[in-house]
C-alpha cells in the first residue's frame, strides 16, 4: 500500500510517542510535528481509516498491530540510513538526522536490508541506537527464525549467530555458518534428530542445540 | 629451513584430501577416508625432485587458522614455526568458498605458498573453474590437482621444489571500522614474527594464541577494540571478519567458477536414503549385518584353506625338525615358533584381514558420517553424540587409533565415556578373531553371537551408568558430511596391508620368542607361582583350567598372543588339540573375559597419552573387574544348567 511522506511522519511519531503501548495525545503530536492539533485530528481520520491507528476522542491515537509494524519499518530504515551516513559516509549527526528522514520514506525494504549488512547491524534485531528498545520486536522485513526450526526443504540466508559459549560460535563460524551465507535443510527425520544443512556447498550434520544457534531469514521460494 | 631442507606443510580444511595428495607426492603412505579427521598427527616425508629435496608434512585439518581446537592449535604452532618455508593450501574444488576463506587466512598471515586445488577431476563433472583466473587474483601459483588420478601432481612438485611458494599482495578489505580498529592495533605492534596486518587481524578476531604472542598493553588495545566493535555493531568482531571474509570468497567463486550440472544426481538420492531414518535404518543394519556375516563366512572359510594350505605344505616338519636337532626342548621350542605361525597365518589373514578391508570400503565411500546422523540420538544417552560412532568403528579394528581419534572430542567427560565403551564393549579385531576363530570354532556360532550381544548390553549399561554418574556437560554434534564417493581398490587395500602388517612386524616376532620363553618356563615348571596362586579366579570363578592364566596375562601384551599360548598351555598339558583342552562352554567363558578385560599395552600406552594416568588405571581397572564380574556370572549361569 502507498501511503504519503506525511502519514509516514505521523506514524513513526506515534511509535515514538507510545513505544507500541497505549494512546498518543493530539496535542503532544502536534507539538512534536510542529502542526495545529486540528490538522493532527485531520490526519488521524486519514490513518485510522487505512487501518493504522485507532482513535478515541479526547484519549488519542493507538497504533493497530499492522500500524506498529509498519512504523517500525519506517524508524528502523530512518536508524539504519542514519547510520550509514554518519558511520560510512563521515556526515555530522544532524545532517545526517535530516537526510534520513527523508530516505526513509523513499527507499525499499530490500536496499536497507542491504545497506545494514554492510554496516553490519543485525537484521532482524531492532536498532540499537533507538532511545528505548520496541517491546515487541517485529523486524524490518521478513523474521528470522532458528536453525533448528526449519523444516527439510527451506532456504534462507544466516542472520546472525546466537550462543553464550564464544568457542562454539568461533566453531560455527570455522565450519563456515556465517550471516550472509545461504543454507538449504535437508533431509531429516525426526523433528528433534540431527538436522542435515548444506552451506555453500558444503553440508554438515549439526543436533537441535547446534542449530539452534544458528538464526536464519527464511526465503520465500 | 630444517637442517638445511627447505620445508613445506600441507594445510587445508578436513576431507580436502591432504593425506591422499601427501602419499601421491611423497609416495609415503599415510591413511586416508572420506570423513573429517582422519589425522591427528602430522606425518612428514622428503621428495627430491630435479635435484631438489623438499620435506613436506601433513597437517591434521582445520577450518580455520584460529587456534580453536587441539588440531588448529597444532596447525598454527606449525606454520609459525620458522622452520617452515612454504605452505600448501589444499583446496577442495567442489568446495571452493571454505578453502579460500583458510587460504584468505594464510595469505594473511603473510605465509608464502602455493595453492593447490583437490579434486579437479571431480569438481570437471559439476563446474567449469578457470584456475589462471583464481591465480591472477589470488596473486600465488594456484595448481589444480587430483590425488585420486594423480594430474597436476607432478606440476604441484615442480613447483614446490623450485620454490615457487610465495606471498601474495591480495587482501581482504573488511568494513571501514574493522580497518580503523586494525590500523589502530598495528600502530601499537612491535617486532613480530608474522605479517603486521595479520596479526591485527587475527586479535580482533580474539584469536588466543596470538593475543598470548603480543605485548599485554598491545593485547588490552585489542580487547577495548573488540568490544567497542561489540557494542556498536550488535555483533562480534570475529563473527563481522568471518563473514567479509565469505563475502569476498562467494564473489571470487562467483567470478572464477560456474556450475554447468545442477541436476540431483543419484548419488544424491543414495545418500538421501542413507540419511533419512525409514530407509537409512534398515540400510544401517544390513550394513552391520553384512559386515559380520561375511567376516564370519569369508573369515572361516579362508581359516580352513590357510590350516589346509599350512598343514600340507609344513604339517609337523617344524616339530620333527626340532626334535631332530634339538630333541625334546627342541621339539617344544620349534611346537611354540609353529604354534606361532598359525595363529598369525589362522586369525590375522582371515578375519582381521577381511575386517579391514570392509572397513577400508565403508571409510572411502563416506557412508560412515551418514550413519552418524542417523544414531545421533541414541548416543546421546550414552552422554555422547553421534561423532562417537566413528572412533566405535575403527575400534573394532584397533583400539589405538580408535582413541586417537577421541582427540578430536573436547570435552573430557565425553573422552572418558567413549575411551571405557571402547575399550571394554567394542572388540578389536584381534578381539573378533578370538570370538570367532576360537569361541565360534570350539564352541559354536550362537556362543559366538552371545558374546557379541553380552558386549552390546554391556555398552547400554556402561553407557547409561556414565553418563548419569559423570557430571553432564553439554555435547553436540557439529560434522561434515563428505559427498559420496566410489572407494578405489587401491587405497582399500593400501590401508589394509598398512593396518596389518604390524601384525607380521611387531605381533608375528614377539609371539614367536613369547612363546619359546613360555615353553620353556612351562618344561621347568617355571610359572608355577602363578599359576598356583592365581587359581582361585581361572578355576575358582570362571571354571577355566588353572594354566589359561598365562594366557590371560600375554594377552595384556597383545591379544592374539593369547590365542597361540593357548595351544602352548594345553600342550604343556598334554593335549594336542584345542578342541580337548576345554569344553564349549570354558571357550565361551574364555572368550567373554577376553573381549571384555584390560586394554592391551599399545591401547594403554595411547590412553596414558590422550588422557593421563589416572583415567588409565581407572579404564584398566574397571575393564578387569568387569570382565571378571561378567565371567563369572557367565560360568555360574552355564554350570546351573
């Protein structure tokens, strides 16, 4: 779905606002976006009837699971092409605020995926330089899930790697299981038997526990 | 330079295939299988070549050059040794982007060397890889070769031996803060051994070994450096090199190597079947079932053509001969030497011989870590997991290798469980000759078979017992499962005769003066004070005659010994034929107690070795007790009936 630059605005304020629990107030929103509470009301109309927020007079404006969602797409891409900017490009953080905001509402999913590998945050953790942690943490994109869950069959590409032990990450690394690198299940029989992975063109044997270290962003196909 | 040599070691991933391409080299045979870990120590040899004499050595695999485990340590202690001129990479052409994440680290370490890719012949099938190409880029001499067909060895040697090794100006560039971070830490370096760069890297990768190498100032820099890159990037350093580092490997692969086969071939589907439970079960035990049937029918079988062949070519001539020289003590040293030469000839040819080669098959086809998968769980009872079943399969050929091959197990507690199940519930072969060859001839096969489920339940019930008495650490199971591939008949038999000649060599003389200095002791009735005292255990406990002792104790030495002392005590008796010596259920007894009881001295020296003394006294004494608790039991029940 299209939605304007300016509900993008106002979406990602509420989130920042709520934090994904409870009402924004018309007022505070419009102290924050620098507008009359009368166009915030106006606003407001436009969202809750796409489906993003729900609004109850004089209490304020709730995100709705899908308005959370996809505010935090939005923030995150902000997040990530601030740091892009500061970090690889050398800009000063308050250039570097301005041009986010407005990359954010024009570049896609697929293209912040990448340009965060690069940076090397995490895809499927929320920012790390947000104020506060989103309680609920959907991603950006697609949702990365254990190793061990996957079923014969699936592909996906390693997000990132889990363990508390650093030498069985270090072991995991060696043996070539890498964010970037794409896997493929393969044949296995029972749900909690060893699960048989193929990574580049290597394949390994890894039981439950190993691969549950493992996080994968399943692919479509 | 060693001794003036110019030096060389093979480094590469497990399974690339640096034993077999060592042995084309050398011509020094090394053992080699299509699994991961196949050595654990290194081997090393000389090839002269135009005039030119390089040592080379073969390394144990790694993945990686981090020190991780007690074989990467051993690699990397290796390579840093300044007596190393050149390295080797082995590459694996059907694997390209691992091996040249190893080669990455190599070059990186600024170590001269020559890259060789494995299994070109086999990589032609599925990709069409331009090697000139990988070499412009890589900026070292890239030689494609085939241990299995032997190509682009004889280049690989040239250019080792003309020094062709050398270090490369390519590098990998990681992400600017990483570089920021390794600049910093290179501007704290002082004088060392290896390439600046390198070393930075491999410390923000946290790599132990190197951060012992440099300054403590230097190493707290790094530290600082690998948090702060912690911090903000949600990410570990060494996760964030690896992953540039396959980054950079994918694009060159991509660049270098197209695949022109992308169908599921039917090898594929084999292994499919090997690996998935309803059809890989039933293809496990047939296995199993295959190997004992035919070790049973093949090994009796060729028993009786080689007594045939000994009885008609010499029959009693050693006998008459010696009584013709020597009389009397004459006659019962030459009874011991031809005594000797048939248990040697009756037990080693048969049915180790035909063990092996069954052994040499299932290794090369790479069937072996597929089975893993499939007894992962059941392992995992036993506080093991599925890798043990490895070191279990070679343990019934030998028991020293076996627990060698328990190196590649980190945790204590798991080399502990697997070295008592080894030793006491798989037999060796030497072990299986004895059950078969003897228990099975004098007593009947279903004897036979019963020891071999006694030793079964004794591994459920050991396994268990461990697992809950020792205290639980975690084991996983992390492997490589090698493609599927046809075993040549060379490297089986190779293997094969490299496994059992020893017997010839090292069994075969000390059986023959073991058995003369036992005869003769017997003819003055020299072992009677053991025989004397000890009696209450061989005739009290397990109804055995009072002399089979003495063959109890040899077999500590070694285990078929005790079969040959066995025909030289019922001699000493009198009796000239085994089969009169005890009756059907003393051979059963005697055989239970000797598939169970004490590690013979090569086993115990190995175990001293990987594990120190007091868990070999611990193993030993445990085995004993067992042997003669289960013994015992065994004559009790057999009596009552």
């Amino acid at each position: 779905m299209m939605v304007s630059d300016n509900r993008e605005d106002y979406l990602i304020e509420i989130l920042r606002l709520t934090e994904g629990e409870g009402r924004a107030k018309t007022n505070d929103l419009a102290d924050k976006l620098g507008v009359s509470p009368a166009s915030v009301s106006e606003m407001i109309k436009a969202l809750s009837g796409d489906g993003f927020v729900t609004y109850t007079k004089y209490r304020g404006a709730e995100l709705t699971p899908e308005g959370l969602n996809y505010a935090k797409q939005l923030r995150k891409k902000h997040h990530i092409m601030e740091r892009f900017l500061t970090d690889v490009l050398d800009l000063d953080s308050d250039t570097a605020h301005v041009e986010a905001h407005k990359m954010e509402h024009v570049i896609s999913d697929d293209s912040a995926i990448r340009i965060c590998r690069i940076i090397g945050t995490p895809v499927d953790d929320d920012c790390s330089s947000c104020e506060s942690q989103c309680r609920a943490a959907t991603g950006l994109g697609r949702i990365s899930k254990k190793l061990n869950e996957m079923r014969q069959g699936d592909r996906g590409c390693i997000s990132h790697l889990k363990c508390e032990d650093p030498k069985t990450v270090k072991k995991l690394i060696s043996m070539g299981f890498v964010p970037g690198r794409d896997v493929c299940i393969g044949s296995n029989g029972s749900r909690s038997g060893p699960k048989v992975v193929t990574v580049g063109n290597a394949t390994f044997a890894l039981d439950s526990e190993m691969a549950s270290f493992v996080y994968v962003e399943p692919s479509d196909d | 330079m060693q001794d003036g040599m110019f030096t060389a070691a093979l480094v590469g991933q497990p399974n690339v295939g640096k034993s077999s391409l060592f042995t084309r080299l050398t011509g020094v045979g090394v053992i080699s299988s299509n699994y991961a870990g196949t050595t654990v120590t290194f081997e090393e040899a000389v090839v002269t070549r135009k005039g030119n004499k390089v040592r080379i050595y073969d390394l144990p695999g790694t993945y990686g050059m981090s020190g991780n485990s007690d074989d990467e340590e051993v690699v990397l202690e290796m390579v840093r040794d300044p007596d190393i001129d050149s390295v080797i990479v082995v590459a694996d052409a059907t694997n390209l982007q691992s091996s040249l994440v190893l080669c990455f680290e190599v070059i990186e370490l600024g170590l001269p060397l020559i890259l060789a890719v494995n299994k070109a012949d086999e990589a032609r099938k599925k990709y069409d890889t331009d090697y000139k190409e990988l070499e412009r880029i890589l900026d070292v001499p890239v030689v494609p070769v085939s241990a299995k067909t032997a190509e682009g060895v004889d280049e690989l040697a040239d250019a080792l031996c003309e020094g062709r090794g050398r270090r490369s100006t390519f590098q990998v560039r990681y992400e600017p803060h990483l570089e920021e971070a390794i600049d910093n830490i290179i501007g704290h370096l002082k004088k060392i051994r290896f390439d600046q760069r390198g070393t930075a890297v491999k410390l923000m990768e946290g790599t132990k070994t190197f951060i012992e190498g440099v300054m403590p100032a230097t190493a707290e820099i790094a530290s600082v450096l690998r948090d702060n890159f912690e911090r903000e990037h949600n990410e570990t350093s060494d996760i964030a090199i690896a992953r540039e580092r396959y980054s950079v490997s994918d694009a060159i692969v991509r660049k270098v190597q197209t695949r022109t086969q992308t169908k599921f071939s039917r090898k594929d589907r084999l292994s499919e079947m090997m690996i998935t439970p309803s059809t890989g079960i039933p293809i496990l035990i047939a296995v199993g079932l295959m190997l004992f049937v035919t070790m049973i029918f093949l090994g009796s079988l060729l028993d009786e053509a080689v007594s045939y062949v000994y009885d008609t070519l010499i029959g009693n001539s050693l006998a008459d001969f010696g009584a013709d020289k020597g009389g009397e003590m004459g006659r019962a040293i030459m009874l011991g030497i031809d005594g000797s030469i048939r248990a040697i000839l009756t037990l080693v040819i048969p049915y180790i011989m035909v063990f092996y080669i069954i052994l040499g098959v299932l290794e090369d086809t790479g069937y072996l870590p597929r089975a893993v998968v499939l007894v992962d769980r059941t392992m995992h009872h036993f506080g093991l997991h599925g890798g043990a079943f490895i070191p279990m399969i070679v343990g019934l050929g030998c028991n020293v290798p076996a627990i060698m091959a328990v190196r590649t197990i980190r945790s204590r507690r798991e080399k502990l469980i697997l070295t008592s199940l080894i030793v006491m519930c798989v037999p060796c072969s030497a072990q299986i000759a004895i059950i078969f060859g003897i228990v099975g001839k004098y007593s009947g096969f279903i004897y036979a078979f019963a020891i071999l489920i006694v030793l079964l339940a004794l591994m459920v019930v050991l396994g268990l017992g461990l697992n809950r008495f020792l205290k639980y650490e975690p084991s996983n199971l992390a492997m490589e499962i090698p493609d599927l591939s046809a075993p040549s008949l060379k490297n089986v038999l190779f293997k094969t005769w490299n496994r059992i000649k020893d017997f010839f060599v090292i069994a075969f003389p000390l059986l023959v003066v073991g058995s003369i200095l036992l005869e003769i002791a017997l003819s003055y009735s020299l072992m009677d004070f053991v025989i004397g005292p000890l009696s209450f255990l061989t005739v009290g406990m397990l109804g055995l005659p009072a002399a089979v002792i003495l063959a109890f104790i040899v077999g500590v030495l070694r285990k078929e010994m005790a079969v040959g002392m066995l025909a030289i005590i019922a001699a000493s008796t009198g009796i000239m034929e085994l089969a009169s010596f005890m009756g059907p259920e003393q051979f059963f007894v005697f055989g239970l107690v000797m598939a169970i009881y004490m590690p013979c001295l090569a086993t115990i020296a190995v175990i001293w070795r990987e594990m120190g003394w007091k868990e070999t006294i611990a193993v030993s004494a445990l085995s004993i007790g067992t042997a003669i608790a289960i013994g015992t039991l065994a004559n009790w029940i057999l009596m009552a009936f």
